[in-house]
C-alpha cells in the first residue's frame, strides 16, 4: 500500500491526533490507528490539573493574540490570573503595570497644568516634566507592588491563624471524645442505651471528624502555597 503524504507526514513526525481524528483518517481511505497512537491520543486527552496548568490555560487568549500584544496587556493578563488562581503575585509584571497606570494618570494632570501656565511649552519643558513625572511613577509602583506582596503575604498568615485555631478546638473535642468514650465504657450493659442518648460522645464524634477533616484541607493548602511561593521567587 502506497502512503498519502499526510500519512507518511504523521508517521516521521510522530503527529498526536485525537480519537476522532484517528477515526476519520481511518473511515477516509488511510490507515488505522497503531496502539501507540490510540495510547499517545488517550495521554492528549487526560484532564491535567494544578495552578500551572490553569495559570497557562487562562494566559493562551493572551499569549497567542495576533498581533502580539502589548507589554502592559501581557503583564494586565498574568497578574489577573495569578490573583484569580490566589497565586504569589510577580512583582515585575506588578510593577509593568501598576508604573504604566500610575504614568499615565499623573502626566495627563501635570500636562494639563503645564499647558495651563504655558500654551506653548519647549521640548525641554515637557522632557524635564516628563521625567519628573517617571520619577514619581516608579516610587508609587514600587510601593504598590509592594502593598500587593504584603497582602498576599498576609493572607498565608491570617490562613494559618486560623490553623492554629483549628487545631486548638480540636484538642478540645478530643479530650471530650476521650473522657466520653470513658464514660461510656464504665456503664453496665443495662444503663448502656441510656448513657447512649444522654452522653456527648456520639454527636462529639461527627464533628471531631469534620474539624479533622478541615485540619486536614488546611495543611495541604498551607503546603501548595508554600511550594508556589518557593517557585516563585
């Protein structure tokens, strides 16, 4: 059998086409799908899952703009994402954007006012305005950036705050659900049903393990920030 060129192509180059594109190459008079396509088809379709993975999926629209797009629009997209996906801020892209804002808020003002007091102003007038007004713009994006890290930063801290307060309620709930199991064990058979209804420990037990469970949550999503922070910085 003589190969198209298509299918010469997808067998050097080792193209991965999905199962329905392996199903109509096969229905139109090409060749049928070998395992290591069907096996390489089932990897492309396998859900992937993590902040990097939803970080790039909410970056594409932007990424493959045509024409590129702008510096300011790329750094606008990343910093939205990272904040939607509660990620560690990128205090250079922060600062592309935040310096650009602030810029262009505070040299409308101040042409305004120069063209005010001067209708006709130099080159060198507005060059000596221009970079005055850089000045300022950098000093006010750097402090904002670094507003927007101690707020991220702050955020981890008021998390675990509330960790520790977790942690304290449930040593509280399991002593109580030791000195009620005690309790319980020390009744006769005949007065068991009755301690059953009237002793704590089976309503203590549900929420001790909903508590536990929170712990739990809270742990681990203390642990992926941290691992975000450290690739981050």
């Amino acid at each position: 059998m003589q190969l198209t060129i298509d299918e010469r192509s997808a067998l050097t180059k080792r193209t991965t086409l999905n199962h329905s594109q392996l199903q109509q190459r096969a229905e139109n008079g090409g060749f049928a799908a070998s395992l290591d396509e069907l096996a390489r088809a089932d990897a492309a379709s396998t859900q992937k899952v993590g902040e990097d993975w939803w970080f790039a999926k909410l970056m594409a629209p932007v990424i493959n703009q045509v024409p590129p797009a702008e510096e300011y629009d790329l750094a606008k997209a990343e910093n939205e994402a990272r904040h939607t996906l509660k990620m560690r801020p990128n205090s250079d892209t922060l600062m592309t954007q935040y310096y650009e804002e602030i810029f262009d808020e505070l040299w409308a003002v101040a042409y305004d006012k120069l063209l005010k007091e001067n209708p006709e102003p130099t080159p060198m007038q507005v060059a000596a305005l221009r970079e005055q007004v850089e000045a300022q713009a950098t000093i006010m994006a750097q402090a904002k950036v670094d507003q927007a890290i101690a707020n991220w930063e702050a955020g981890i801290h008021s998390d675990l705050d509330e960790l520790t307060a977790d942690s304290d309620a449930l040593e509280q709930f399991e002593a109580q659900f030791e000195a009620s199991k005690r309790s319980a064990d020390n009744t006769d058979e005949g007065d068991a049903k009755k301690t059953e209804a009237e002793n704590p420990f089976h309503h203590t037990q549900r929420l001790l393990e909903e508590i536990q469970q929170s712990v739990t949550d809270k742990v681990e999503w203390k642990q992926t920030q941290a691992a975000l922070a450290s690739t981050s910085v």
